[in-house]
C-alpha cells in the first residue's frame, strides 16, 4: 500500500483508511513534537527535514519550512573535510619537526 495524502481523514474503503492513518497520524505526531520542541527553545526556530518520506510529511506539517534530502550526507561530508584537513595539518607538522 502507498503511502500518501488520501484527502480525507475519514476515508472510503480499507486501503484510504489505511492511508488515513499513516499519514495523518505521521504528520499530526510530527508536529505535535515540533511544537513542544518550539515552546521549550522559545523564539523564531527554523525547521527543516530530513530523511526518506520527509517532503511527503512537510506537505501536510504546519511547522516545516524545508526540507533536505542530502542534509545528513552534507554534514557527514563537511566532518569528513574538517577532519581531512586537520590530519593535513599534523603530518606537515610532523615534516617540520613542530
């Protein structure tokens, strides 16, 4: 069964009740955490998501405002430079008798 937006909470048949669920119950309890994570940081806070079924999830959310595909691959990949060039670094040193 896919996963999706039926259109309706209260559906027609087995499958858009099946679906219903899923989705509404996903997005609804998504939400519900960004919400309590909001009231405790206070303020303006910027939510993006990440991960397989996230664009289906922004869709129906109330508090994402983006939404990263590569957002993990990115930050491993910007670890992976920092910790490249440090390692750069400690060899030269090592060359220079430092």
């Amino acid at each position: 069964m896919e996963i999706k937006d039926p259109g309706n909470v209260i559906g027609t048949n087995t499958v858009s009740n099946m679906q219903a669920g899923l989705y509404y119950g996903a997005v609804d309890m998504v939400d519900g955490m960004l919400q309590r994570m909001k009231a405790e940081l206070g303020g303006r806070v910027c939510v993006v998501a990440t991960g397989g079924q996230a664009n289906l999830v922004a869709k129906g959310s109330k508090h994402i405002e983006h939404t990263d595909d590569f957002l993990t691959l990115t930050g491993l990949r910007l670890i992976w430079g920092k910790e490249s060039a440090t390692r750069t670094l400690k060899k030269a040193d090592k060359k220079a008798g430092h």
